[in-house]
C-alpha cells in the first residue's frame, strides 16, 4: 500500500501555539467554555465490565448525528474496527455538530462518555486547565505521530490531554475548468490576486463565494488577513488578548477586508457556507476561501476542484502562514472507565484507526498518522497534505485559537457588524477591544 512521508505540522507553529495558550489561560476558568445549551448531551447507558477485552465496554461520544455524512461514517467505522480488534464493546453516542458544541461544558460535567471528539489548541487546554480531560502523557508516544502532533496535544501544563486523528487547511478553492476556459492561474501576489478579480468581474463571475450566515465561516477571511498583513506571531498574540484590537495593526485587516468586499458575494449574512460554495460549483463565483470540506457541498465536481494557498499582501511577511485545524479525541476525567478510555484513544490515534475510517466512508480524511495508507486520498488531500507540510506555520482557526466565548459572543456578531456597515472599522475595533479586555484580561 501507498504510504505517506511525513506531514508534520511545524514545531516553530505548534510551539507558538502552546505559548500563546498559556497566555490566554490566565484567570480564564469554566467562565470561559461554551455553555450548555436546551438539548444537553446525555451519555450512552450500560454497565462497567472489565478495562479492556470481552466484556469491556468504553462510552463514545461524537459530535455527529448518524445519517449525517461521510463524517459519521468514519467514527463509525473507528468503532466497529476497534471493537473487532480488541473485543471491547463500544458504545457510540451520536449526537449533531451544534448540540454537542453547545452542551459540551454540561456534558462533561455530569456524566460524560467515556472518549469523546474534540479539537487541538485552546479548546483542548481549556478543558484540560478545567479539569474536564484526562492527562494522556502515560499514552505518548503513539506510533506514527511525530512531535509537532504531540505539540499540538499538549496543555500549557507541558502534559498531553489529546490524540490527534486529521487535519484539513483552509485554502482558495476553485474549478479548474473555468480556470483553463478564461486562461486563469492561481495568483501568487496582491497585484496577480486583483487582477484576476478584476477579470472576473468582467466576465460577470463574481471573483469570491462567500456566506457567512452560521457566524463561524467569515472567521477565516479574518484570520488570512491578519496573518497576511500582520505575521502568524501578531495574529497568536491576538488571539491570546496580547495586542490591541483597536490597534492600527487589526484596523488594516478590516481595511484591506473592506477593499476586498466589493469582489465577494453581495449579502453573506443571509447565505450559508454550502449556498456560497453551490455558487462556486455552477460557475457563478470563481474561487471560494474555505477549508477542504467544501467538497461536502458540492461533490458532483469535485475532480473539478482544486486550490491554491491565499498570495502575500506584504512581501516582508510572505504566504507561509494558514489555518488548518486538527480534529481528535480526549477522555473526559468524569468518564467510568478511565483504562478502557485510554487505551482506546490511543488506538483511535494509530494508522489503522485512520485506514478503517477511510475503508468505511465514501469521503476520506487526511491522517494525522504519518503511517496511514494515502492510497483513498483524492488530489486534494494530497496535495493539501504537501502544502500543510511546507507551511513554516499553522493556526488553529479563530474559534480554537482563542477563548470560546470571546470568539462566539463577541467576534461573530462584530465580523457580521462589519460585513453590514464596513465604514464603522473605529467603532467595531472599539467595541472589540473593550470586550476582549473583559473577557481575556
């Protein structure tokens, strides 16, 4: 089988991140979690066998709904296979995306599964300084994960608390047919990157899709920018509360932001993500900021599909910067059976966790285990392998590299402001940083 070399995330990135972590966690306790919303999560029933082997059983939660997809999918295949593997019983909790977001703070302080899906960076070292997770470091080192993954699960305690399972990058998508219709390539500067706009708009294309109906989505259109414009250490210290947000630095990004408006989809508010990429798909937009999800929307075309890394904005700072977050697992510290627990996370971390999801759903992801097969992998993930590889650093994305109800209470309501009057850059900055002040100290 086809294998691949290694895609480590820098360790200079997952260092700074760690930093930067540390720096947010100051004073923040359960205040900063996201709170449990009306439909709270309920563990899976049953009995507590044996750790591990016939007649054990570990709890397993997961942030989606059965039916819900290739993501579903692939959980699903993890569980059966470890089950076939090691005759522990799982016990699969399926619960969708946004009310296992919502009621994660609740759930895992009453009577949580036992493993449970989660992401790196802040929202994994919130947890961890809560108390909610369990210390993995008896589980480290895990075969095929090389430092930088480590890197990436550690708390600014210096212990791990997660297992790290994919990744995916945000990048510019767009058709390749329309490209090589209208003789297009991919924009390596700010001066190729408005041309092409320009052209577009001139053969009615409109040059970005763009929805941000959900909240979440505009989060990484601001997160290139500042990283673009200010460098990945300015846009970490930012997350963490360490710059200003009515500082001169974050009034270019939505300056720039503004000039870049008039060539995206008019309205986002009222669009979702999967509207902007159907856009996208039919050839009505020319390219989509997003991350390598998009296909789930409009996978009819997805050979189609390919991307290119946002161009620089500043010379001196370059293009090495980009947001691709790792998806995995924790245990919660509340769960009953602790040795089950781990020794199943550890397994949901190996290749052949990774190979066994891929065999069960028609949409593979891209292994955090350098020894997972890459032989499932469309075009895409492989090259987004190879470009997560190259990227000198990597961000987490807005909602996981900083505190949660900063990021949902204050930053998705002030990006949509602005995307409703991009005039008020002074005041939205404002409002921003008296709040930030508030809430990250």
């Amino acid at each position: 089988m086809s294998r691949t070399t290694s895609t480590a995330i820098p360790r200079s990135a997952v260092a700074t991140m760690a930093a930067t972590r540390r720096s947010v966690l100051r004073g923040i306790g359960l205040s900063g979690l996201a709170v449990g919303g009306a439909s709270l999560l309920a563990a899976c029933g049953g009995d507590d066998g044996p750790a591990t082997g016939s007649g054990a059983t570990v709890k397993f939660g997961i942030n989606e709904a059965k039916g819900s997809g290739p993501a579903y999918d692939r959980l699903a295949a993890m569980a059966e296979a470890y089950t076939a593997e090691t005759d522990t019983e799982v016990a699969l909790n399926a619960v969708d995306h946004n009310t296992f977001q919502e009621s994660i703070n609740t759930y895992l302080q009453g009577t949580p599964d036992d493993v449970f899906t989660w992401f790196a960076g802040f929202r994994m070292a919130q947890f961890a300084e809560a108390g909610l997770i369990s210390d993995l470091s008896d589980q480290w080192p895990i075969d095929g994960l090389n430092d930088s993954f480590k890197e990436a699960s550690t708390a600014p305690d210096g212990k791990q608390y997660f297992v790290p399972a994919s990744y995916y990058p945000w990048a510019v998508f767009y058709k390749k047919s329309v490209f090589e219709k209208n003789g297009w390539t991919a924009p390596e500067t700010s001066d190729d990157l408005f041309a092409l706009m320009d052209d577009m708009q001139g053969k009615k294309i409109t040059p970005f899709a763009f929805g941000d109906k959900d909240g979440w989505p505009a989060m990484g259109t601001f997160d290139i920018l500042n990283m673009r414009l200010n460098g990945f250490d300015f846009h970490m210290s930012l997350m963490a509360g360490d710059e200003a947000w009515d500082g001169d630095e974050v009034k270019l990004v939505f300056q720039t932001w503004k000039d870049l408006l008039p060539y995206h989809q008019a309205d986002p508010l009222g669009r979702t993500w999967q509207e902007a990429a159907t856009s996208m798909g039919n050839g009505e937009s020319g390219m989509y900021l997003l991350g390598t999800f998009v296909v789930d929307a409009i996978s009819d075309v997805a050979d189609d599909l390919d991307f290119f890394t946002f161009p620089a904005l500043d010379s001196s700072i370059g293009a090495d910067a980009l947001d691709a977050p790792i998806d995995g697992f924790c245990v919660a510290s509340a769960g009953k059976n602790q040795d089950a627990a781990k020794a199943m996370v550890k397994w949901l971390g190996s290749a052949a966790a990774a190979d066994a999801a891929n065999a069960g759903a028609d949409a593979p992801f891209i292994s955090a285990n350098s020894n997972a097969s890459t032989s499932p992998y469309t075009d895409l993930q492989k090259k987004s392998a190879e470009v997560v590889g190259a990227a000198a650093n990597i961000a987490q994305f807005m909602d996981r590299d900083t505190n949660a109800d900063f990021a949902n209470t204050v930053m998705i309501p002030s990006i949509q402001a602005f995307l409703k009057d991009p005039d008020d850059i002074d005041g939205i900055t404002a409002s921003i940083q008296e709040q930030a002040a508030s809430i990250l100290g």
